[in-house]
C-alpha cells in the first residue's frame, strides 16, 4: 500500500485498487459469511480453552496440518488440562513430541514450562492479552495474539505468510503497510472469527496459486489481483500460469462492470479482448460462457432483453 489516506472511519488505505471506507463493510461481512458457510474443521476451531488452543501452536509451527491434528488429539488425551501438563515428567512430554515428529524437542520443553508459569504464576488462569502471553516460556507475538484471538477473542490481526499475500493481492498492500491494512480491515473486537476467516482465504482460496473461481473467494469484486490478472505476491515472485485464461478475462469482466451500472454484451466484449468478434471463436457464446459462471456465482446478472442483452454486477 501506497501513499495511504486517511478514511473516513479512521480506516488507512490507497491505491487504485484499494477499497474505499465505504467498501470496507462489505468486504468484511463477505469474508465473514464464506468462513462461516464453509471451512476446514479442525477440532482447535470448535473450543476456546487457551491450553488446547496454545498446544495447537506450538505443534503447528513445524508440522504439516495434517499430521497436527491426531497428535494434538492424543496429547490432549494424554494431558486434557495445563494443570495436568505441568505436573507431568518433562521427559515425557519431550519423548511424546519426538515419538509424533513435531519437530525441535525444545518446543515440548517450552511449553511444559509454559504450563508450569500459568499454575504457578497465574494460579492456573491462563493471561487473556497478547502482551501477558508473550510472558510465557516459547511464546512469541504471534503465538501470544492467536491464542488471545482464539480463546478470549481478545487479539489483533493475524499478519502470517498467508495473510500478507490475501493483502497483497487484493489491496496492492506492500512491505511496511501489512500490519496497519490488517489491523484497518478486522472489524474491531472480532479478532476470532476474522483471523480464522483471513488465513482461512489464505490458505484455501489465495493460495500460491490462487483458486478465485473455484474455492468462490468473496472478494472478487474488489480484488486488485483478480482484476488485473497479476497474481504474483511477495512469496509468488512469478506469475502463476493464468495469461489468457478465462480467469483472467473474468477479473476484467468484473473490473469493467464495476465502473459502469451496465454493458452491452458486445461492447463488453470489445473492451474485454482486442480479438473479440460477435460470431467468431471469442464471441458472443464464448463471453456468454463466462458471463453464465459468474451468474452461478452470485457476482453478475445478465438482462436478456432480445436484441439488447447487457450484464452488471449484482
Ligand atoms: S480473488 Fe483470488 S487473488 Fe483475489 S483475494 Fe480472492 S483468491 Fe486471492
């Protein structure tokens, strides 16, 4: 992000691009309503105990996804409270994360510590603020604000890989503007669902190669990325393989219908593709194609009023 102004709602962004104050609403409660529809389920998403959710990060932070979740099932099996990791051998916990290849060994010892400091120092009660966290033995700032953010709703924005790269592309945001666009796009007091829902795009639909279409990431719309057709991002130094593709031509279709209440279907396509002619390959049933899928997907409807047929966005 560039050359930031000041919006109307305290929010800091710029660019061509970038959303105005008035886009910010919309953004969020779309990014919202998809998490909500659908999501990974991973089970440190059903429950709010800081010490479940502290073990889901620190076993994350060196191992696959995947093999996270049967590990953190069976350490929570084996040690279902802090009081109980505390009172455990420390050699046992350190030969639980070698026998399930989590990664440095320390990490158990870190955290075994950890639990010891919130029973000794904190009676058991886990500290609700990020600041308070970072207290706690291995816990750095981005562990001590997902666990506010997870378990107390009580964090900032999440700034990870993932989320620097949703910003990137669809707001233009650039190295040294990444915390203050994430902190201006988080609806204030929801650090909860919004983080989930920001690394959850990240991860499934603005991957680095990004699934717009298929995962039907809600910002489309208002994506820089989408509708240039430049998916490159700061871990994506080269563009994925989209030039010519029908995403691509749908981020223009989506662009141009933005600025104007309607178009022509033709003279849509004329603006979309210099090769564009009526009844030629990349015609009227070829645009008629992509206009369809973007009906499917909620993000334009077509008026076919038999000689005239035009599209807007809905
Ligand atoms: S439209 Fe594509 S590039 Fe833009 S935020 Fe969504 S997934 Fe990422």
């Amino acid at each position: 992000m560039t050359d930031a102004d000041e919006g109307s709602d305290g929010t800091a962004f710029a660019g061509d691009a970038s959303p105005s104050a008035a886009a910010l609403e919309p953004m969020r409660e779309a990014l919202v309503a998809w998490y909500e529809r659908d999501h990974r389920a991973f089970p440190w998403r059903e429950t709010d105990d800081p010490y479940a959710i502290l073990v889901s990060e620190v076993m994350s932070q060196q191992t696959q996804i995947d093999r996270v979740v049967p590990a953190w099932e069976s350490f929570l099996d084996r040690w279902p409270t802090v009081d109980d990791l505390a009172a455990a051998e420390r050699s046992d916990v350190v030969a639980f994360w070698s026998t399930h290849a989590l990664g440095y060994n320390n990490r158990a010892t870190y955290l075994h510590e950890a639990a010891t400091q919130v029973v000794d120092a904190y009676d058991g009660v886990f500290p609700k603020t990020p600041d308070e966290l970072q207290s706690l033995m291995g816990v750095g700032p981005y562990t001590a604000n997902a666990v506010a953010s997870f378990a107390f709703d009580n964090g900032d924005a999440v700034v990870d890989t993932n989320v620097k790269r949703v910003l990137y592309r669809a707001l233009d945001v650039t190295d040294g503007a990444y915390e203050s666009a994430a902190g201006a796009l988080m609806p204030a007091g929801e650090s909860r669902i919004w983080n989930n829902a920001i690394m959850e795009l990240g991860g499934v639909a603005c991957a680095k190669k990004p699934r717009c279409d298929e995962a039907g990431c809600p910002w489309r719309e208002w994506c820089h990325a989408y509708q240039t057709g430049d998916f490159t991002a700061p871990d994506v130094p080269t563009q994925p393989s989209f030039e010519g593709s029908r995403r691509q031509f749908r981020g223009r279709i989506v662009r141009l219908l933005g600025d104007h209440d309607e178009m022509e279907v033709d003279t849509l396509g004329h603006r979309i593709r210099v090769d564009y002619t009526p009844d030629g390959e990349y015609g009227r049933e070829w645009l008629r194609g992509l206009l369809s899928d973007l009906d499917d997907d909620g993000l334009v409807k077509i008026d076919d009023g038999g000689d005239r047929v035009t599209a807007r966005l809905r």
